[in-house]
C-alpha cells in the first residue's frame, strides 16, 4: 500500500470512529435529557441563539450580545436555520460534524509538523475520541466550531510555509479570520502567523523543502496575517460605528473583573466568595448608573476602567489570581459528560478524578518533553507553532473561572501532537534500545555443551 492510500485510509477511519463516538454520546444524552434541556443544557447556548435570532430577524439582546461576543457563531446558527428550519438539533448535528472533522484536521497537521504517520494517527486518536470533543460537539457552543476552524488554519498555515504556494496562505487567512469571529480566542493569531518566520531559526526540518527565503516567506505570511487582520478590524470598525467603541469583542473586561479582580479581592481581604464580591459589585454598578439605562460603550467603559484602575493599584493581587485561574482551569475536568450522560458516570468520574489529580499535570509534563524533543530533532517551527499555542491558550484562561475543561480544550491541538510526538520518539528509542543489546547467552546450548565434554559419548 503506498504511503498516501495509508494516510486515506487512516483519515477515513478517523472520521468514521470519531463520528460513530459523537452520534453514540448525542443519542445517550438526547434520551436521558430530551431534546429541549439537550439544546438548552449549556447556559450560553441562550446567548448564541439570541443573536442568531437578531440576525434573521430583530432581538434586542442579540443586538448587544454581537458587541460582547462576536458575529460568528450567531452567523453559522442563523444559516443552519435558514436552510433547515427553526429545530435546534439541526446545530447540534453541525457541531457532530466539525468535531469528526476536528480529527481529521489534527491528523493532516501532525504528519505535516512530523512526518510520522504514527504521530499524526494517535494525534487523530486523541482528537476523535476527547471526552471535552465528545460532549463539546453535541451541544450549541462555540468551542467545537472554533477548535476545528483554528486546526485547519494551522494545517492550511503550513501547507503555505512547506510548498510556498500563495493559495494555501490565502485559504489560512480566511480560514483564521472565521475562526476569531466564532471565538475572540483567535484575535491575535494574525500577529503570531506574521512574526513565526521572522523568530523562526536557519535549518528547520519541517520547512527544508521549502524554497522561500526569509524575507519571501515573510511576504507570503503577510497574506495570512493580511487577510484575518481585515476580518478582525473590519468587526472593530462595526462596533466603533454602531457601539462607539473601536475594539474586536468586549468579553475581555467582564471576565478579567468579573473573575481575576473579584478573586485578588477574596485572596487579600475579609470577603470570603467571590460571587459574593460579584454581587457587591453588580449593586454599585446599579447605583452609579442611578435611573440611567446604560449603554453598551457606558457599560463597557466601566468594566474596562474598573479593572485596570484595581489592577494599577494592586498588581501583585490580580497577577496571583490570574495564575490561580490557570492553575485551576488547567486541571478542570470534563463535567457536562457527567451530567449529560449518567450512564456512563463511572467513566465519567474516574476520567474526572484523574484529571483532577494527576493526568493535567503528566499532559503538561510529556507536553514540554515533547517540546524538548522537537527542537533537538530540529523541528524548531513544529515547537514554535505547537508550544506557542499551548502557552497563548493557557494563559489567555486566566482571566475565566467555572467552565469546566472547555477552557483549556483548544490547547489540545498543540498537546495531542505533542504527547504523539513524545511517546512515538519513546517507542523508537526503546525499539533501538532492543536491537542493539547484547545477545542473551543460550543457556540450553552452554548446559548441553558442557554435557558433551564432562560425559563424552560412549564413555
């Protein structure tokens, strides 16, 4: 079999497995929950629907929720029911499919970081079978949709880089552009494409092929960068006219006071919860805007003043929390399986368990080994790429709390390759290890010789 019917077939298998695991936990969740709680199970899903519904028609919390959250998601969901009607399975049945999908993306991006098609089949693996995958792609959240748009941005990323052909770049530009407008999560991955081969070392693997100079694949990039940088601002430009506000999505304030500044003030005074602080701090908001009914810019002027005015004063408090909440996020584990599908809840609660005590940690851990390994390897673009988007994700968490293991989802992009990565290396070196011991001394042969000489025959 060659090596591209192998990759078919791996990439045929893979989707089958991960779209067989998905319509298996949708079908169990749907029959313990219904239809109805199943659509509405997560509490932002009201959020997405909202603005899908301003988007077809009118609906003024929609309106507001486009400033805060971002146009993409509402988009997709609006086109779903256009083309489908107003059942909000239909959306459920398009996560199922991004996230099959998911896997695929990842597979094609291992094997173009490694070459390896083992690296890139337990990548897929873990990328099919992800307990946060599963129950993330049977719900209407943006993750799933974000997660699969941003993996084949990267694999369209690197395409460009390895054969320096301009569409790939293009296709990348887009492609992260749309994922930034389902989650605000990949507003600064234009900056990162742009600067990857200006702090890209001489003699990488990965890119040897390539017949780009440096400053030709810096042009190219700017394609990309180009592209998705339009996207970004030209949303930016609409909240400035429509909000009066020039920013990309105004989610980031609420979440840095609402959950790093409340717990820098739980950890350093008297208060002792922080929903408690949120509270107190809901009730003055109410007393400052008086009689007013505020609007979005007025609101969104005041979480941003309040943190960074808190922030300036107590730094050492925010910088503390804000690494408690990574910390946290980190080690979350996956609690809509539990409760969506408690037939399973002894899976459930040992994977739970494990993430909690000890399996975060060892992912982190095999993570920088595998980090480690590619750069003496000289795979220095595959570790730029892959570690560079494990510490962005990880530390952009610190500013959410109470997600569960959603948060830290899209780093299992970066670490799926990384932990296939490590344990393949480890295979190899262990497989070479065996061959090269000395040979075992045939015990049978030295016993029967020593026989032969101390009773010769016919004695």
């Amino acid at each position: 079999m060659t090596n591209r019917n192998t990759i078919l077939l791996h990439l045929l298998h893979l989707w089958v497995l991960a779209a067989v695991a998905r319509i298996v936990y949708f079908l169990l969740a749907l029959q313990h929950l219904g239809a109805e709680k199943l659509v509405t199970f997560a509490p932002d899903t009201r959020v997405y629907l909202a603005i899908s519904e301003h988007i077809l028609s009118t609906n003024a919390l929609g309106r507001e929720f486009l400033f805060w959250i971002g146009p993409g998601y509402g988009l997709i969901l609006a086109g779903v029911e256009s083309l489908f009607g107003s059942n909000h399975l239909y959306a459920c049945g398009l996560n199922m499919l991004l996230g099959s999908l998911a896997a695929v993306a990842v597979y094609l991006l291992a094997y173009q970081l490694t070459d390896s098609k083992s690296v890139a089949l337990i990548a897929g693996l873990i990328a099919a079978l992800s307990p946060t995958s599963l129950s993330l792609s049977c719900n209407i959240l943006t993750d799933q949709p974000y997660y699969t748009f941003h993996a084949f941005a990267l694999l369209l990323y690197t395409l460009g880089l390895s054969t320096s052909k301009g569409r790939w770049f293009v296709a990348a530009g887009l492609m992260a552009g749309c994922a930034a407008y389902i989650r605000a999560l990949g507003q600064l991955w234009p900056l990162a494409f742009f600067l990857i081969p200006i702090l890209l070392p001489s003699r990488d693997r990965t890119l040897s092929k390539s017949r780009l100079s440096r400053m030709a694949m810096a042009k190219k990039v700017a394609l990309t960068s180009g592209i998705a940088l339009i996207m970004i601002l030209g949303w930016a430009t609409r909240n400035y006219v429509t909000e009066g506000v020039f920013v990309f999505g105004g989610n980031g304030p609420i979440a840095a006071r609402w959950y790093v500044a409340a717990r820098a003030v739980v950890n350093s005074t008297n208060e002792t919860d922080i929903t408690q602080v949120q509270r107190q701090w809901s009730e003055e908001d109410q007393l400052y805007y008086s009689d007013r009914t505020p609007t979005t810019a007025q609101k969104y002027t005041r979480f941003k003043d309040q943190f960074m005015q808190f922030a300036s004063e107590h730094p050492r408090w925010v910088v503390k929390a804000f690494f408690q909440n990574v910390a946290e996020n980190m080690k979350s584990a996956n609690y809509f399986a539990r409760d969506q599908v408690p037939v399973l809840s002894s899976l459930w609660w040992t994977l739970i368990v494990a993430t909690e005590r000890w399996s975060s940690h060892a992912i982190a851990v095999i993570s920088l080994i595998g980090l480690m390994i590619m750069v003496f390897h000289r795979r220095y673009y595959a570790a730029l790429l892959l570690g560079g988007g494990f510490v962005y994700v990880t530390l952009v968490i610190g500013f959410s709390l109470w997600q569960g293991s959603r948060l830290h989802y899209p780093a299992e992009i970066s670490w799926s390759i990384l932990l296939a990565y490590t344990i393949c290396h480890a295979a190899r070196t262990l497989t070479g290890f065996w061959r090269r011991r000395p040979a075992l001394p045939n015990i049978a042969g030295e016993i029967a010789r020593f026989l032969r000489i101390r009773f010769p025959s016919g004695n």
